[in-house]
C-alpha cells in the first residue's frame, strides 16, 4: 500500500517563511486548489491520501515534508530549522506512529526535510540555514544501522537541498548544478535542469512516476527523455510560499500482511 500524507494548506499561508523570495500575495483559495489537484495526481498513482486538518496558526504547515524523513524501516522527526514550525511536529508524529518506529532530532540539531535527499542506500544533507552539522550526526546514529550511508553537501543560492537535487529513482538525480556540485553525484546518473529553469530540479518521484510543475516544460521534456513518465501539476502559487513539489508530501510504502 502506498501512502501519501499531506496538509491542507493554511487560512495564514500569506505568513510563511521567506529566505529568497520577496513576498507577495498568496491567494489561499488558488494554493488550496493546486494542492488538491496534486493530491488527485497521487491519487491516480495509486497513493492513498491520509489529509492532516488545517492548522489556522501554522502558516508553512502544508509543507509536510519538513517535518520528517521516513525511511522503510525508520521514521525521524526533525527539528525545523524555523522557530516558526517546530509545533507542526506532534500531529505529523501521531500520523506517522502507525507505520513507523519513530526517531527525534534533538537541541541544538536543526533539520528540514527538505534537506534530506534520498537516493537507494545514499542519503544526502544539505547544510543550510534550516539544517546543521549536529544534525545529520544524529541522522546518521539513527540508520548507520540500517546500512545507509549518509553525506554531508554543501549547497549555494536555494533554501534547501531538494531546491538544488531531486532523485527520480534509485540511480538517477535531477541537479541544477550552479547549487550543487555535480561532482557529489559522481555515482549517479545526472540529468541537469535546463539553465533557463533553475527552480525546476524539485520533482517528485512517486513510484516509476515523475511529478514535475508545470512552469518547468523544458526540464519536464529532458526527464522524459531520460526515460522516465512525467506527469506535471501547477505549484505556482505555493512556489510564492518557496514550497515546491516534494514539500507537500511524506510518500512511504507499508506492506500490507
Ligand atoms: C519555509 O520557508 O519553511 C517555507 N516557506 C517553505 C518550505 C518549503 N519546503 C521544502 O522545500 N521542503
């Protein structure tokens, strides 16, 4: 069974965090509009949708991905980088704790979960304002055992690593590489976005799927070319929130007895 957890997007999204971006307005009723229409793209996956309620006072809170990283055998639940978000933690936990043994981040580590780049036994972490050294130590304590090996990477001009790298399977990266080094990726195949497109290295693998945003056609038709089925949503009015597709999403598989 696949499993999608999302968010609805909150009443105050017009509040959220902002690192590279001015602000400007956020129609509530348009992002809540793409948001389902990227749950109903999951849906048609295969994805079951498990729809946490609206959080009034948590503006980022759609943003599920932040909060934690889930692995097959192990969920960890970070501690956000933005002071802001850290109360968005206990009902992510609560969704989590059925299908999952669950580990924390503690002080004085920071983590977002996006962040956190998976790729087979390969987990890369990005260092930067959201995600410290003393963090991915403590990652890195909690799946050691599992056989993952983790990395430390250096990141430039983005919010987080995924703004810079996606995986689209289990060999294979999408990399803007003026935010990245390509050289990390030297066992990967690497597909770069197009220079014209650099918000577009966020996709999201969902299954042998690729969900891209719709404002990156180029980048779309480089994946597809790679070989991979591309299917695109309009993220337009998050992006003004600096959320993209990975974000609005916590995908896990639970095998079913
Ligand atoms: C924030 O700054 O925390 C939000 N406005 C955007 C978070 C986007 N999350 C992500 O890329 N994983």
């Amino acid at each position: 069974m696949h499993i999608a957890i999302t968010r609805e997007v909150s009443q105050s999204i017009g509040d959220c965090e902002l690192t590279h971006l001015e602000r400007t307005p956020i129609n509530h009723n348009t992002a809540r509009d793409q948001h389902a229409a990227y749950e109903a793209v999951l849906t048609s996956l295969g994805y079951q949708i498990e729809r946490l309620p609206t959080e009034p006072n948590m503006p980022d809170s759609v943003f599920v991905e932040d909060v934690a990283v889930v692995l097959d055998e192990v969920a960890i639940i970070t501690r956000p980088g933005a002071l802001s978000r850290r109360d968005e933690r206990p009902s992510i936990e609560s969704a989590l704790r059925p299908y999952r043994e669950l580990e924390h981040i503690t002080s004085t580590g920071i983590l977002d979960g996006g962040d956190v780049l998976i790729v087979g036994r390969d987990i890369w972490i990005g260092v930067s304002s959201r995600s410290n050294v003393d963090a991915i130590g403590q990652f890195r304590s909690h799946v050691d055992y599992h056989g993952y090996q983790v990395h430390s990477v250096q990141i430039r001009d983005c919010l987080h690593l995924k703004s810079a790298v996606t995986a689209l399977d289990d060999t294979t990266v999408l990399v803007n590489p003026a935010r990245v080094n390509l050289s990390n990726f030297k066992n990967q195949r690497c597909i770069q976005v197009d220079p014209s497109e650099p918000e577009a290295a966020n996709a999201l693998r969902a299954g042998r799927t690729i969900v891209a945003a719709s404002a990156f056609p180029r980048t779309a038709a480089l994946i597809e070319a790679a070989g991979f089925a591309v299917v695109t949503v309009d993220a337009s009015e998050l992006a003004k929130a600096e959320g993209a597709l990975t974000c609005c999403s916590l995908l896990f598989d639970v095998s079913v007895a």
